[in-house]
C-alpha cells in the first residue's frame, strides 16, 4: 500500500494521547514530524504539479493522436474489435472470450458517429476509405483512455507524495513509450484495459489516504470508485483479475495491521474490525461483481438477433435469438434415419472407412484390428450412419426420443458401431470405438453395439432433433461418453482425429449433434419451416452459459502463433508483433516497445529488489542504513508499485494460453512507477537530522522543538537532492525520447525505411519486414 503524507485535518480529528511515560504515542508523532516541519523552500509547489500535469497530457494527445487516420486500413487484430463494434450495431449475436466493456465503448463511439455496422474488417487491409467506415471515432477512444493514462499515471505519484521529477519520470516512461503509443492507437482492447488498471492504483491510493476517515462520504467514494475501476479492468479481459490481486493484498495487509492491539489511535474492537471488513468486501468484491454481471446484461440486450457466435451457444441460448437457423432448420429425427453427426467443438464427423486399426501402436500396446472409426473435417459418404432401434422388427416413422437406446449402422461398410474394452490409440484409459459386421452384431456382442441418446438439459420422452439435438453418446455397458480431439492420428489414420470413449461423461466437449438427415427428400413434410416464437432464458442462466464457453474457448488458444513471446522475453523487449505492412511505400507497423526506456526499468526493478535484500541483510547485521520515513516509503509505497508489477508479470507464467508483447503492458506501467519511485530514493532520502527528530519525538524529549531544528537542514539538503532529482530526470527522458525517435516510423507506420534503415533497427534480431 503507498505510504502519503496525511492530510493534516484528519489527523487532529483522531484522539491522540500522551504516553504514559511521559512520550508522545505514534499518532501525535505524525503530527509533530508532518505537519510541523514547513515546506523546503527548494520544494515544488501545487502549481508546478499542475502546470506540469497539463504539459505532459498535452504531450500524450500530441503522441497518440499525431497522424491516427494512417493506415487508412484494417490494421491486426482491428478485424477482431472493429468487427465486433460492428456486430453490436447490427444487433447480431457474437462470441468473443474477452468480456464486453470495451467492445461495448467501440460500439458506443460506432453509435455515436451515425455508423450503421455494414463493414466487418474481414481481412487486414481492407480499405476504411472505399468502405466508408468513420475508422479515425473508432481509434480516437483508445487514443483518449491512452492520453489520460498518461495523466493517471503522473497523478498516482503526486497522490502518493512524490516530488516532481519524480512524476516526470514515471509519466515520461508511459508517454514516450512506442508500446503504448502503439496499442492506443488502433481499435485494440488493451487501452481501456491498461486505463481501468492505473486508476485503480490511483482510486486505492487516494483510499488509503483517507483511512483515518473511515467511512467518510470521501472514504466510500474513493473505495466505491476502486472497484468499479477494477470491475472495469476485468470486464475489458480477464488478465485485470490481476489487479484485484494486486489491491487484494494491500486489503489483506491493511486489514491485518487494523487487528493490531498496539496500532496507533487504539485496538479496534471486533465489532468494529467487521465493519472495515464488511466494507472493503462490498466495495471491492460485491459492488465490482454487480457492475461485471450488468455489462454482460447490456451484451445481451442488445444482441438480440441470429449471429456468427450461435454455434457457440446451446439450443435453449439459440432460441432466444431471432432468425435463428439452426432452430429453422431443427427437424425431428425418425428410426431408421440416415444421418450425418458432428462433433460440437471440434466439427469434425464421426466417420469410418474399410481400413483397419494397426496390431500394435508406436507404445507396443495391442489393437483389436478392428475397423477405423475417425473423426473427419468433410462431409462425405462415409459420414453417413443409420439410425436404427434395439429391436430391428419396429416401423419406420417413430422418432427418436431422449434416454432411448439405439444401434448405429455405418451405410457404407454395412457395419453396426461398437466400444468394448479395449485401449484407444493415444488414450491408454480410454475405450477404442469400432464397427463389427452385422452378423457379428448379435449375440454377446449385442449389448456392446448399443448406445444411449443423452439430449443436453433434454426432458423425458423429449424428441431428438437434428441440429438443435445436442446430445451426449453414452455406450450403454461401460458408461463412456463418445468423444474425440484435435490431435491427428498417424499415417495409417490418414492423420484424422481419434474417436475413443471418455470416462469422463461430464464435460461439454463430449456433446454432439446431428448435422444433417441426407436420406429425408426436400420436399419431404419434416422439412417445412413453421415460424417459431422467440424465447427467453434467465440472465444468469446465459451468463453462466456464456461463461463456460468464454473460459474454455480461452484456455484452448494454445496453438503456435508467429509473433507470440513468452514471459520472460518481456522485460527485455527481445521480440515484437508485425501488425502491418504496405510493399509500395516499405511502411510498416511493429508493434514494439521503446527498448531504452524498457531496459531501465527492468534494471531499476532488479535494483529496487537488491536494495530491500541489502537492506533486510544491514538490519539483520545490526546496521540501519535508513532513516524510519525513507524505509517506510521504501517498502509500502514502492512495495505496493513493485507488488503490482509483480502480479501482473509472474502470473503469465502459469498459463498455457498463446501470450504475446502486449500482455506486459499493465506490468510495463507499474515498473515505470517503480522507477519513478526509486529516483527520488536515490536522490532523495532524508537527511541524518530527520531521523535524530523522529527519534527524539519517539521518546518524548523535547520532541517538537526536535523537530523544529531539522528545518534548516532538510531546506538545504532539499534544494541540493532536487537538483540531483532533475538531472537524472532529465538524463532519463533525453535517453527515452531517442529511443522513442528512433523507433517512430515503426510505430506509426511511415515514413517508409530503406533496407539500411530497417537492419539499424534490428537491435535485437527483430523479425522486421523490408530487411532486405
């Protein structure tokens, strides 16, 4: 938690009582070290603060908006956003596995403009102009949030009690970074996600201050704004989790010092205690989950019509949509059908084909030599299975219903489907499916031929119907649900997909449905289209819906990417992401961050780290280097940036998802901060007088003229550390702003670099186009 100078009319409103020693308790201590000492005159007034904070936002509109119309193309991952923007203006049902705050603020700026959604950013290069897309509104909302996380940043270390040069240094690290110039320029979610995370600092800090007002009109305001900025983050993408961890622990160690019997202004009873713990949990747990839900509420009141993200969601979701497809095209399935089926999430057909299982498999387990059953991409003959009932000497018309055991009759070969124990090819604990011939199918073997249709959330005697069907294929004896995967098969699998049986018949990826009835005619009656009524589903039962989609989805982007980057190749900046190109003019956007500035602050991050462990290692030899405040700032104020960075770093570490440059932008901001944080310590610290006037004061002797004597002293040791605080705030942006220059062209996609100019700029190796 940041440790700030206290406001002092707080701190006369706490009762403040004289030891009985004849000391001064640590309460009226503050009082007599904060609030007696008068300014240094060397010191920065709340003028030079403002006047500055203005300079610097100008700065940042300068940096963000400067040439935004180029390209005037779709640019990365804008055929994702822009698309979707687009898709909330049409009112048509999309999935995403990002929550919908900030698409939700692209579709609003859409809305705001007069645009009608009619583009879809297909591809990357598409034209704005020929398209008539209003592309400058769409990027001028990043660009704003980016500007003012600029501000944002300057003003978590004004609140937090900083000096100037100070702020300067972390706000200049934001503002000349090609990083987030880049990200805020574009119609990409991660300006909105990076803004929702620094005010979320900044609404904490501002909290923290207050926190001899508890329960003030102030002190709720400042923790209500906390946790709706976090609520924001994590409705942006789920990564903002990680700043609910970063407040979390501060909340947990503040909490833990107000249980301290000996805590400065009196133990707090228990009684009292919950309150502060109820409070914190409203405002940071309850009031943030509530503004989540009501975005998700505003996501679905608006999509209201069939779209691209149906296939994502269950029958009972689709028929909350209109114009749905899938149910227009739901049919009532009859015995002795033929059908096609299709695996939910993979789409692959369960098909077969004459070629047999090998004798053993590359492990030296042993196969059955059965007959292939496969998972394939196409429709195709050999996709087509008839539906046929236990008893073979029933009718043809009666339909199929939910529980029902059926046997399935593979058209092609003329052979009936069939698991029995026997291991699956990469599944050691998994069934093997087969087809047997018919006459095979009898006997002992009957009861390993039949199946059972599982409708998803279907109800007794429910009838099974193709596409809108989804349903669970349970083998009847052993209790193993059909499913396959991705993984390819090997050569003599023709590298299609495995089909085996799962123990596990819960998850959602053993759901299936039935694509098609090739043997019904066209013209049969089954086919008509009656209109149907649109239905409707409790919001929370879509929520949760959408959820499980949303997480599964997310933790199956794991796929190769050739600009993905893994963690520990952040700090460093060892690689980038192209984002454009443009062959005729040599332009290109890529997409990286200003390496000089990201290179001090990773060494300013091992630095601070190597100052506490030498510190912690002084204490424990009896050696105590610091004075009490500068220690203090050291750990809670820095520790509490340093705890951010470190959350919002290490915790990419543990996914398994596709990662990439820009998830290190939130860590990127807080190791600025860190810097920022770090100068003034260097150049800063408290003079040896402070420390014998906060000694003195602890033990009561003389403790307010104690304090008085230290003035002089801190005046002149404040004019000669500001001095040193501005030089190395200058000889910190000098050095930024080249690296800044340098890269400009690839952030901002012109002018057009020559080969030579391009090899300049591989100072890492990198994969830059035009190199040659």
């Amino acid at each position: 938690m940041a440790t700030t100078s206290t406001p002092q009319g707080s701190l006369r409103q706490r009762s403040v009582g004289r030891k009985k020693d004849g000391g001064v308790s640590d309460v009226e201590l503050d009082d007599i070290v904060k609030t007696s000492v008068k300014k240094p005159r060397a010191a920065s007034s709340e003028r030079d603060y403002k006047v500055t904070l203005v300079f610097i936002t100008a700065l940042a509109f300068l940096t963000r908006f400067w040439g935004i119309s180029h390209p005037n193309e779709v640019v990365f991952d804008e055929v994702h956003f822009g698309k979707f923007a687009s898709y909330y203006l049409e009112r048509t049902y999309f999935f995403d596995v990002h929550p919908p705050f900030g698409k939700l603020l692209f579709a609003f700026m859409g809305w705001l403009v007069g645009y009608d959604g009619h583009f879809h950013f297909e591809n990357i290069g598409d034209s704005y102009i020929a398209n008539k897309v209003p592309y400058v509104a769409f990027r001028s909302m990043p660009a704003f949030l980016g500007t003012m996380t600029v501000s944002v940043v300057y003003l978590i270390m004004w609140e937090s009690g900083y000096s100037l040069p100070a702020c300067v240094v972390a706000a200049g690290l934001i503002l000349l970074d090609n990083a987030h110039i880049g990200q805020t320029r574009l119609i990409l979610l991660d300006a909105t996600l990076v803004f929702a995370m620094a005010c979320s600092l900044l609404a904490y800090i501002k909290f923290y201050k207050l926190r001899h007002q508890p329960f003030s009109r102030k002190w709720w305001k400042w923790l209500i704004l906390t946790g709706f900025a976090l609520s924001c983050d994590m409705s942006t993408k789920y990564v903002g989790l990680f700043a609910f961890i970063t407040i979390g622990s501060a909340v947990v160690i503040d909490l833990w010092a107000l249980l301290d019997v000996k805590r400065p202004g009196g133990a707090l009873s228990l009684p009292e205690f919950g309150k502060h713990f109820a409070a914190r949990a409203f405002g940071l747990i309850v009031m943030p989950f509530i503004f989540y839900l009501f975005w998700f509420q505003v996501h679905f009141a608006i999509l209201n019509r069939s779209g691209p993200g149906d296939d994502f969601m269950t029958p009972e979701f689709q028929e909350t949509l209109s114009d749905n497809a899938m149910l227009q095209n739901s049919i009532t399935i009859e015995y002795y059908d033929t059908i096609s089926i299709k695996h939910k999430e993979t789409k692959a057909y369960l098909h077969s084909h004459p070629e047999y299982y090998p004798l053993r498999y590359d492990d030296g387990r042993v196969s059955s030599q059965g007959q292939q059953v496969t998972g394939y991409p196409y429709n195709d003959t050999n996709n087509y299975w008839q539906i046929i009932p236990v008893d073979d000497d029933q009718k043809t018309g009666r339909p199929v219903k939910n529980h029902d055991l059926v046997r399935l009759r593979h058209l092609g070969t003329d052979t009936i489907l069939l698991s029995h124990d026997v291991a699956s090819p990469f599944y050691p604990t998994n069934q093997e499916f087969t087809t047997v011939p018919l006459t095979d199918a009898y006997g002992d073997r009957l009861q390993d031929t039949l199946f059972e249709i599982r409708i998803e959330n279907g109800k007794p005697n429910q009838e099974f119907k193709s596409v809108s069907g989804h349903f669970k294929f349970i083998h009847n004896p052993s209790k193993v649900a059909m499913w396959t995967h991705p993984t390819p098969l090997p050569d003599w699998g023709h590298k299609q997909q495995e089909i085996n049986g799962n123990k596990q018949i819960a998850p959602s990826s053993n759901v299936w449905l039935v694509d098609d009835i090739p043997s019904l005619p066209a013209d049969d009656k089954r086919r008509e289209k009656p209109e149907r009524q649109v239905k409707t589903l409790p919001f929370l039962r879509k929520w949760f819906e959408l959820q499980r989609s949303m997480f599964w989805h997310n933790n199956q982007l794991t796929s190769s990417h050739p600009y993905a980057s893994l963690p520990y190749q952040w700090p460093f900046l060892l690689r980038g992401v192209s984002f454009w190109t443009q062959n005729d003019t040599r332009q290109q956007i890529y997409f990286l961050g200003n390496p000089i500035g990201w290179w001090i602050a990773s060494s300013v991050l091992a630095i601070y780290a190597g100052i506490v462990a030498a510190d912690q290692f002084s204490l424990r030899r009896g050696i105590d280097a610091l004075d009490h405040r500068t220690r203090s700032r050291l750990y809670n104020s820095t520790g509490f940036f340093f705890l951010a960075w470190a959350t919002h770093y290490f915790s990419f570490f543990v996914m398994g998802r596709q990662l990439f440059l820009h998830h290190y932008l939130p860590a990127h901001l807080a190791s600025a901060l860190v810097t920022g944080a770090l100068v003034e310590f260097v150049f800063q610290t408290e003079p040896p007088e402070s420390e014998a006037a906060y000694q003195a004061a602890r033990s009561g002797k003389k403790a307010a003229p104690a304090a008085k004597r230290h003035v002089t002293a801190r005046e002149r040791f404040a004019g000669q550390s500001m001095m040193g605080s501005w030089i190395a705030c200058l000889v910190i942006l000098t050095l930024v702003a080249a690296g800044w220059y340098f890269f400009l062209p690839l952030t901002y996609g012109y002018p057009g670099l020559s080969v030579e100019e391009v090899l300049r700029r591989k100072w890492l190796g990198y994969d830059l186009h035009f190199a040659k």
